[in-house]
C-alpha cells in the first residue's frame, strides 16, 4: 500500500483493523494525508500505552471526523 500508516492497518487481523481501512480508503486524499500526519506526530509524541495500532485507528477517526465537519464551497 505504500506507507507505515497502511501497513499497520493492513496487520490488524480483526474486524477493525477492515473497518479502519474502508474508512482509509473512503476518505479524500487530502484527509488521507492529515491522517498520515497524525500517525506520525503521535508516534513521535511517544504516548505512553498508544503503540502503532492505536496511533492507527486515532488518526484515522480522527481524519474522518474533521472531514464529517468542513463543507467544501466551490465558486467558478
């Protein structure tokens, strides 16, 4: 798939791991990059008790929720 943030989502064995990857996949591409940038800042933050899968699915959630909120107003 091409980056960290995927292939962690990729090794979730579990109902989750399917569902976060669908959310991914769904999301435009530049809330699949805020995503991206969120799993490495929080990886980088080193929070006690969030490993790889965790910083996942927060960054992923996260994405999709701040997505959910902005309305794009194309004017020509």
């Amino acid at each position: 798939m091409g980056n960290e943030l995927t292939d962690v989502i990729a090794k979730m064995n579990n109902e989750n791991g399917r569902l976060l990857l669908y959310i991914y996949e769904g999301l435009p591409e530049l809330w699949r990059a805020y995503a991206r940038a969120s799993y490495d800042r929080l990886i980088k933050l080193k929070v006690r008790n969030l490993g790889k899968q965790g910083a996942a699915e927060v960054a992923v959630k996260v994405a999709k929720f701040l997505s959910s909120k902005v309305t794009v107003n194309e004017s020509v």
